[in-house]
C-alpha cells in the first residue's frame, strides 16, 4: 500500500471515496507508531490535545510521525483553545467529551484515537458527515457506535471483531472509566497479535506476561482474586481468571463467597462492561455464588449498595444480540426480583419491555424464552402494584411462544403460570400470588371485557393453551394448579370461555380432563383447590349446570366436600357447587 505523502486524512478521504477498506497490515503497523509516540509523550506528562487523522502526517509509505504538538502548549490557554476550537466543528469533533469543558488529561488523547481508529475502519461504508455527526453523538450515546461496530462484523472489516471489544473502552464518556494508552498497546499488539515495524513497540510487554499471568492463576482462590484485583484494569486477565475460578469445584471455590467478593465481580462488570467474554464469565460466576448462597440460605439478600441490578440492566443494554449473555442476566434478575425492595426498580427501569421485546426477536431461542418467562413469573408473583401497560402484548407473545414449543413441558409449565398471573394483574387489591387466592362467583360481576392483561377476543386462544399444557403433562404440579386457576380466572368474566371448558375437544372434555387430574393428584389439596375453583366458577352458570350433571362430575365434588373437611375453602366452594347441581337437578325434574 503505497502512501508516500499526506496524512491520515488523506488516506481515509480516498478509501471513502472509493468505498474500499484499509488495508489490515498497513493499518496495524501505523497503529502501533502512533501508540508509541503517544506513550512515550504520555510517560513525559505531555498531552498532545489535538490529535486528528490530519495531524499524523505520512513521511514514507511505511511510516508516520504525529504533528501539531504546538497543541500542548495552544491549548493550556482557555481563550485561545475557545477561538480554535469554534473555527471548524469538523476539526472539534475528534475531541473527548470533557475537553469541550476544558478538561485535559492523557485519557483525551485515548478518546480522539479511539475516534481515529473508528473513522479508519468505517471510512469504506461511512460518509464525512455520516462519520463526523457519529463521533458527536458517541459523547452522549453509544447506540450509534454499537450499530456502526455491528456493521464492521456483518462486512467483515478487517480486524473488526477486535475493534468491536477495543472502542467501546477507548470512547468511555467518563474518562476515569477509559481505558490508557498501555492498555489498548496490551489488547491490540499483546493480546490479539498485532504486527508493527515500531522498534519501541517490539520491546513492548505487558507489565506482567500472560503466561506469568496463567502460572498464578493455577493456584488457590486467594490468590487468584488477587490476582485479579491487581490486574483490575485488564480485562484479559478478569476473563482468564473467572474461567479458571469457574473450573473449580464447589470445595474449592470456597462457596458460599462474601459478598464482598460478590461487590468485587459487579465492579469488574461495570469496569469492562463492553468486553462480552468478560460479562459472560462474570454472569456465569454470579450465579454460581448467589446461586449456592440461597440454596444454603433462601433468606440471604442480595446487597443493595453492590449495585448490581442497574449494572445488570446497563449489560443487557449493551449486548442486546448476545443471546447466550442475555439469558444468564435474565437468571441473575430473576434472583434480584426474589428480593422484594428490588421488583419495584425493575419495572421502573422498563424491564417488561425488554422481556417481551426478546421473546419476539428471540422466539426461537429455547434458553431466551424458558428464561424470560421465568424472570416474567418473578416480577409479577409479588408485585403489589404494577402498570399493565407494558404488559398489553404479553399474553399474545406468550401464546405463541407456547405454540411454538408445542411439546416442551417447561415451556408450557413457564407460560402457564404467566398467563395466570397476568389474568389477575389488576383485578384483585393484594399481590396476585398463590397464597390466598380465592374467588367468590356469588360476589364477581361478570362485566368486565378482560382478565387481567388477557383482553376479550385472546380467551379462546389461551383456554385452549391452557387445556393442551394440562395434557402435555399432568404429573406436574405446578403446571396443572397454574393452568386450572387460569382457567378459573377467565370463566370468572366470560361465560363464552367457561363453555370452552366444558365443550369437547380432541375426543374429551375439560371436564373430563379435570376428573382424570383430580385422580391423578386426589391426595394433594393445592391441586384439589383449584380445580373446585374452576368447578364453583364454572357452575356459576346456568347453561353449564347440565354439562356438569351429564358428565358425572358431582360424585368428584361430593368426594372432595367429605375428604376435605379441615379446609373451610374447599368445603364452601365443594358444597356451592353441590346445592347448584342439586337446584339445577330439581328444576329439570320439574320441568318434566
């Protein structure tokens, strides 16, 4: 690649107009030139504060030197930098967001390279204006930069993928959180491989060598978070270490961990929260630590100043496609949901809306779907007040995650008990949990258009999901009580979903099915509760009292009123049930 004259600039201004990339090894080399001449003003305490592609001037094909270092003295005068820096907004826009406030530190310079290198990779699919609009906007918002990296991986840029993990910690807003000119030496030339004619950078070496590194981490846990804590700035070493802690058997790890150890990982997380290996090993490693902590203890708490869960949220934020990250987070939310303080945080930081967004795009995704359904379950079992807004699309998008899964019982045990919990969301004044749910179809009015979130024209679709998961597997507790109290719910306001029940469907009825369960589980009473719920709703309805007697159900009730005595629940809703049958029995009689 031949560039004898000029600058950065002018190689970029050709590329872009001929939309071709740079070419890798040229762009390595000069790379490292720049990193050294940048290291050795920064070990002098110089700052070059405009650095800019027209400011790395090319003296050779092969070989580059920086320019304007006038700048370190132009720009420790605020009343000149302010007429310069308003000359041109092209020219001010390769600045760090602290230095529009005159603030200038090493870590500018860390900035505008990283906005030099992003311009050098994008220039073949990005235009001036396109490039100049997204360095403006990377000071307030990362979204711009992640699609622009997206992009890099998907036209297969040279070097993209480690570009994607290397600018995202060089153009960190807060420059305490942004990474040195060492460490990006260390990702690019030490870890990765880069290649450069720099003499300086031959000799260049990570403070310790990797391979030292490994021979540390072979020890025991002690040593291993030390390790790290010494090293908290490499995100390299975080992730070589949490894989070594995670080979570890539980004896060893020293399980339950402290929570201080616990504050450690979340500082790792948010420190490197753009490195995707290093969240997923510190997620894997969260939920081995608190995971063993309430096993031991389902009474422990998750601290509340280890600011995990907006960290959580910020992960998930930042790596919206990284599927198998998203269902560890969706795991660790789950447990921060189980603390009750925290239910309240998570729905105010829009995590409905995330869930549901995923279980759209990621409906294929078992893992996503299994794991979003269960956080869902998390955030609305305890949860005294929520809004249903964000949550009108749910029971759509849980019944066709559930269509789509036909025959996964933990899908259907999952859905199951959302679609629940969402038929009571807002019809009752307590938490719409399983203790003390109880209804009355003396006192209900049957007026309303929906249940819960669940809207009118969706009840046929979900008795049905409901019916078909009872089938799928009733020796499973949880589901066949979830469903039978769903079913509850919507009987409760529609009499068009109440005869969907009874109604015969695929050579049997729900009647017939809620007898075979009733055998199957006629000792447990959290079962047997809900289906006498089901039957108190069901004959509730005049035109079903038939179906009820015709399907021999009243010996199941009057079975139930005897056995279950000590439960005043079930003996009032049992004996309802029986003096409807009877008062329909004697009206037919009658009628003959």
């Amino acid at each position: 690649m031949e560039h004898h004259e000029g600058s950065f600039q002018t190689v970029i201004e050709k590329k872009r107009a001929t939309k071709t990339v740079i070419d890798s090894r040229w762009l390595q080399n000069m790379l490292g030139q720049v990193l050294d001449a940048l290291e050795y003003l920064h070990q002098l305490d110089i700052i070059h504060r405009n650095l800019k592609p027209s400011n790395i001037a090319l003296v050779s094909s092969d070989h580059c030197r920086l320019q304007d270092l006038s700048s370190n003295t132009l720009m420790a005068d605020r009343a000149k930098w302010n007429i310069r820096a308003e000359e041109d907004p092209f020219q001010k826009s390769w600045m760090a967001p602290e230095t529009l406030s005159f603030s200038f530190s090493q870590k500018s310079d860390v900035w505008s390279l990283g906005c030099i290198i992003l311009d050098m990779a994008s220039c073949s699919f990005v235009d001036a204006t396109e490039a100049m609009l997204l360095r403006k906007s990377t000071r307030s918002s990362p979204d711009g930069l992640r699609g622009v990296l997206r992009t890099m991986e998907e036209r297969k840029v040279p070097d993209a993928k480690i570009f994607n993990s290397l600018l995202p910690l060089m153009l960190q807003t807060n420059p305490s959180e942004r990474i040195t000119i060492r460490d990006v030496i260390h990702i690019t030339f030490v870890s990765h491989n880069f290649r450069s004619s720099s003499t300086a950078l031959a000799l260049h070496g990570p403070m310790v060598p990797l391979p030292i590194i490994d021979t540390l981490l072979e020890t025991n846990v002690a040593s291993i978070l030390e390790v790290m804590q010494s090293f908290s700035s490499r995100p390299e070493v975080q992730h070589r270490a949490m894989k070594r802690l995670l080979k570890m058997p539980e004896n060893q790890l020293g399980l339950p961990w402290p929570m201080e150890l616990v504050e450690m990982l979340v500082g790792i997380m948010k420190q490197h929260e753009r490195v995707p290996d290093v969240q997923l090993c510190a997620c894997s490693l969260l939920l081995r630590t608190l995971g063993h902590a309430l096993a031991q203890d389902p009474a422990a708490v998750v601290p509340s100043d280890s600011a995990i869960t907006p960290v959580l949220l910020s992960v998930m934020r930042s790596h919206p496609e990284k599927q198998e990250l998203l269902v560890l987070v969706y795991g660790l939310l789950a447990i921060v949901a189980s603390q009750e303080p925290a239910t309240d945080e998570l729905q105010k930081a829009g995590l409905f809306e995330h869930i549901l967004e995923h279980l759209d795009t990621f409906s294929r995704n078992r893992d996503i779907c299994i794991n979003g359904l269960s956080l869902l379950w998390a955030l609305l079992v305890d949860a005294v007040i929520v809004d249903k807004a964000p949550l009108e699309k749910a029971p759509g998008l849980i019944a066709e995650v559930m269509a789509t899964y036909p025959a996964d019982v933990e899908m259907a045990e999952a859905g199951c008990a959302v679609l629940w919990l969402l038929s009571l969301l807002g019809e009752q004044p307590g938490a719409p949990g399983l203790a003390g749910w109880t209804l009355d179809p003396r006192d209900e009015a049957r007026t309303g258009p929906s249940a819960g979130c669940i809207e009118e024209h969706q009840f046929e679709e979900v008795v049905v999901l409901f019916l078909q998961s009872i089938r799928l597997c009733q020796d499973r507790v949880l589901l066949v009580n979830n469903a039978y109290r769903g079913l509850a719910s919507l009987a409760e306001v529609s009499e068009l979903a109440a005869l969907q029940v009874v109604m015969p469907e695929e050579d049997s009825s729900g009647l017939t099915l809620l007898q075979e369960t009733y055998q199957l589980h006629r000792d447990d009473p959290e079962v047997v509760e809900s289906i006498c719920v089901l039957l108190a709703q069901l004959a509730s309805y005049d035109d079903i009292l038939p179906e009820l007697l015709s399907s021999g159900i009243e010996p199941l009730v009057e079975e139930i009123h005897g056995r279950f005595t000590s439960s005043l629940e079930l003996v009032s809703d049992a004996g309802r049930v029986l003096r409807r049958l009877e008062a329909s029995r004697r009206c037919s009689e009658g009628g003959q």
